[in-house]
C-alpha cells in the first residue's frame, strides 16, 4: 500500500482574526475536498491569525499516482488565490502489508 501525506503553509494576507482566517481555510479545505479523492484537515497554526498549515493524504497502488494527486491538490490551492502558499511538502511512503490469504475454513484442504 502506497501512503502519501502533503503539508502545506498557508499565509492569509489581510486577515485580522480568527474568524477571517477560519473562513478561508475551511473554503480551503471544502474546495479541495470537492475537486480531489484526498483528506484535508487543519493541522497547524489555528491559534494565529493569519498563519495555517493544511495537511492531506491519500492512498493508491502505486507512488507515482499518489504523488502526482498530491501535487495536483497542492497547484490546485496556489491557483485559488484565497491564501499565499508560504511551503509545501509532499512525502510518498511504502507500507508493507500482509497479503491476503485463504479462509480460515479452506486452509486443511483448500475447500471451505
């Protein structure tokens, strides 16, 4: 199984509270959930007022779809224009997993 996990800093010009910068990052996130099969949540920076960090992940087959969705999630919030995109990383892991096997039933014989 193939796990990608992006992290990306927000910078919200003009905002003067919490409030203001919630509004953006949660039209941030429901933009970004709408257009992408990625979860997104807030995941820095909800005590300042013009600072956020946005983390997502997906999961795929193989790394070379997970990261190009990723990327597309991270171009797609630079093009928005609600926030300036201060960073972003994007990391591709490999988490090995046990292969699926036969029923309990069908190990003896292979009959169930």
């Amino acid at each position: 199984m193939i796990v990608g996990v992006a992290i990306v800093e927000l910078h919200v010009h003009g905002s003067r509270s919490l409030k203001e910068k919630r509004g953006v990052v949660r039209s941030v996130i429901q933009r970004v959930r709408n257009r992408f099969a990625v979860s997104v949540a807030e995941v820095g920076g909800q005590d300042t007022w013009q600072r956020a960090q946005i983390g997502m992940t997906t999961v795929g087959g193989d790394a070379r779809s997970v990261r190009a969705a990723l990327d597309r999630a991270v171009e797609f919030i630079e093009t928005l224009g609600l926030a300036e995109v201060m960073d972003s990383d994007v990391d591709v892991l490999s988490v090995p997993h046990r292969g699926f096997g036969p029923e309990p039933d069908e190990e003896e014989d292979g009959q169930g």
